[in-house]
C-alpha cells in the first residue's frame, strides 16, 4: 500500500498503478487501496465516543493520593440523564446514544430509588380475604 502512495505522489494514477501489479501477480484492486486510504483515520463518532468514555471515567473514579488505590465517587451511581448533565459541563456535543455506549462499555448503571416491581396489586375495595383456617393471630 506505502508503494502505491508512493508512485500516487509521482502522479501515477491508482488504476494504472494496481494494473501494473497484477501482472506482476500481485492482486490488489484500486478498490482495496482507497478502502485502506478511508480506514486510517478513525471515524468521528469513535473520537467522540473516546472523549465521552474519558469524561465519565475522570466523574466516576478517582485515585486516592495516599495509597494509590482507585474508587467510585458517588456520581457513579448516577444514571443516564444525570450522566448526561454532568458530561455535557465538559463536553456541550455529548449525545445520549454517546453516553449510553460509553457506560455499557464501563460497566456502569444507576441506582434506581423506586422500591421495586409491584406483581401483586391489590383489589379496588381494599378487603382482604377472610382467614378460611380460623388461625389465632393474637399473642
């Protein structure tokens, strides 16, 4: 690929460079050359998503000086939308769908302060059944 830029910065044009390899039997494809041109660079939602990743780490952990030991602050428990707020201080571009890769990647979730799924709702009237065994609940 080096030999094809090369010859490329002599004025060479790709097409004509990949066709005189082939006789030569070496197989690559103008194609194949500008696939490899386009993945060098990283794209810009991998950037972002690497600038979000650091954020959130540099919010959600931190080294203690004496022993060195690294450990969560309390805005890790913080959730999505919380996690949001606090990025976009840093960063203004922060998206959402960015945050939420970036804390799967960090194995991160937040609290929730709700007391849990309710599976028995009980009936409109409010009575309860009536004790069918006669049991003695006094003491």
């Amino acid at each position: 690929m080096r030999f094809i830029e090369d010859m490329r910065d002599q004025g060479y044009a790709v097409e004509s460079v990949c066709r005189v390899l082939r006789e030569q039997g070496c197989q690559i494809a103008a194609r194949t050359y500008r696939a490899w041109i386009t993945r060098q660079a990283p794209s810009r939602r991998t950037v972002g998503d690497a600038f979000v990743i650091d954020a959130i780490r540099s919010i959600v952990w931190t080294t203690d000086e004496d022993t060195g030991s690294v450990r969560m602050t309390p805005e890790g428990l913080y959730g999505r939308r919380k996690m949001l707020v606090e990025v976009r201080k840093t960063y203004p571009w922060a998206t959402p769908g960015s945050v939420d890769r970036a804390m799967k990647s960090l194995g991160l979730n937040g609290v929730r302060r709700s007391k849990g799924v309710r599976t028995t709702i009980p009936a409109a009237d409010g009575v309860r059944a009536g004790d069918l065994l006669n049991r003695d609940w006094d003491c």
